[in-house]
C-alpha cells in the first residue's frame, strides 16, 4: 500500500492504474476509522480493481472550531488498519496543500443543503462539496462510496456528482450498527463510558418511530422518537423529522407506506458529542 500526500502525486497513481485498465472505488473518510468505514472499503473491493481511501479532517466543514480541534486523528492506526484491509493507496494531504493561500473557489450545494441539517450548520455542506470535488479530482475514481449515516451528505453528493458530470458513480452503504444499535461514528470514541450506554437512545427513539408509523402520522412518529430520548437525562434532543428519501423535503402527511420513500432522522447531543442517525421508516 502506497501513502500519497499531494494531488499530482494522486493524479499520476490513479492515471497509471486507469491507463492498465484497472477501475478505481474511493472511499473519503477523515480517519478515526471503526468498523463501519471498513465495510465502506469492503463494499469499494467488490466493486472495483483498487480501493483508495483519504484521510482528511476537513477544516472548512466544520462549523466550531473546538469541534474540529477535537476531532480524532490517530493516523499512524488508520494507515495500518487501510494495509490490513486491502487498500491500494491511501491519500492523505495537509491542510496546506488543500487550502494553499490564495486558494478561494467553492463548490456550492444547492436546496438539497438547505434542509435538515443546513440550517443549523451554515456553510458545513458547502465544505463538504467544496473538499469532495478536490478530492475526485485528485483520485480519479469510477465509484464513491459514503455512508448512509449521513444520508443528506450522500444525496448532497450524489446530485453534485451528476450536475457537474464527473461520471462517477456514487453508492450508499447501509449503516453499520454496534450491538445495541448504535450508529458507529468517529464522534463515538468522545463519549464516556456513561454516555456510550445512554446513547442507545439514538437507535431506539428512531425503532419507537418506526412502530409508532405504522399507524399513525409522521407527528406521531416525530413524538414517539422524542419521548424515548427525553426519558434519557443526559441526552439533549435538537431534532427529530420525517423526510422524503429523494428530496429531503419534510414529510407531513404519509402516502404510500413503502419502504425506501420516507426516512426518518435525528440529532442528539451528549454534552458536547453531536450524535446523528436516520433510517428507513417503512423498511421491512
Ligand atoms: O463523511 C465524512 O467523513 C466527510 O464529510 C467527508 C465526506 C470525508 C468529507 O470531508
């Protein structure tokens, strides 16, 4: 496995691989890697000759400052777990070399960004775009793959990816969940043992939904979920919705009752641990 720090570096690799005809899956990460950026990898061998994954804490997603300062980077450990995996090349650059000075273009979502989690974090999906492109332009790949535990950053993706014809295709892979449910995330390894256990309420307020959905209204769902993480006192809820699966627009009133049409989504806080999970609300 090949560490690659710089984007011409990254171009040259991918180019020589391209011109033997060999196809290339990427999987963007910014390290702290579990379990559940391991099946992302698992998932890109499938589909493609050679697998590249980044590594990049991305300062300009990041809407407070500690957050970012916090955000784990145990690089020496993702770099082996990569080897281990099979991966081909990991593609890890500074800061400096992704935000050089002079360095001012964005890349600008539209109303898919607006929603959600949009509002609440002003400018984040615009980092998210803005870091993604560079990074296909640099890597070069056939197919992206991203997890659904960010489900409006896949859409997000996906729809920048195809208005701006990059060709690459772009698969979401199912959420990977602990034992008990809860979402695997970089931001897990922040919360004390206390919270890892209390944060189980994730999951099951979205299950409390489910059932609550079959039912009954999308506010039925909405308040089923709440109720099951205000029984919790060391979780502080921001939000639960009810949204369509394509357009992320709010869903106020059930049609058809199928799975893969309406989703539901949620943010929990944990003192400073932001916790989000989503799934589908009519799955089988
Ligand atoms: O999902 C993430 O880890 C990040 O948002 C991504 C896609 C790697 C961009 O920095």
């Amino acid at each position: 496995m090949i560490t690659i720090t710089t984007p011409d570096e990254m171009r040259a690799w991918s180019m020589s691989r391209k011109s033997r005809g060999r196809t290339i899956g990427f999987v963007p990460t910014m390290g702290a890697l579990h379990d559940g950026h391991l099946r992302l990898v698992a998932d890109a061998t499938q589909r493609c000759d050679d697998v590249v994954v980044s590594i990049f804490v991305n300062p300009l997603q990041f809407n407070v400052d500690t957050d970012f300062d916090a955000y784990p980077r145990p690089i020496d450990d993702d770099v082996a777990a990569c080897a281990s995996a099979g991966v081909a090349a990991v593609y890890a650059p500074t800061a400096a070399v992704m935000y050089p000075r002079g360095f001012q273009t964005r890349v600008v979502p539209g109303a898919l960004a607006d929603l959600m989690e949009g509002p609440g974090r002003p400018g984040h999906f615009e980092g998210v775009t803005t870091v993604v492109s560079k990074l296909f332009g640099a890597v070069g790949p056939d197919v992206g793959i991203f997890g659904q535990k960010d489900y409006q950053q896949l859409r997000i993706i996906a729809r920048m990816a195809a208005d701006l014809d990059t060709g690459i295709e772009i698969v979401g892979h199912p959420i990977v969940r602990d034992s008990d449910g809860l979402a695997q995330s970089s931001r897990n390894v922040r919360l004390t043992p206390a919270q890892r256990d209390a944060a189980v309420v994730v999951p099951r307020s979205l299950d409390a939904a489910v059932a609550a959905a079959r039912s009954g209204t999308p506010a039925d769902a909405v308040d089923a979920a709440r109720s099951v993480v205000f029984a919790e006192p060391s979780a502080r809820w921001e939000y639960t919705t009810v949204f369509d699966a394509d357009d992320l627009t709010e869903v106020t009133r059930f049609g058809v009752r199928s799975p893969g049409r309406v989703r539901i989504a949620t943010a929990v806080w944990f003192d400073d641990v932001r916790l989000i999970d989503n799934r589908d609300l009519f799955e089988d």
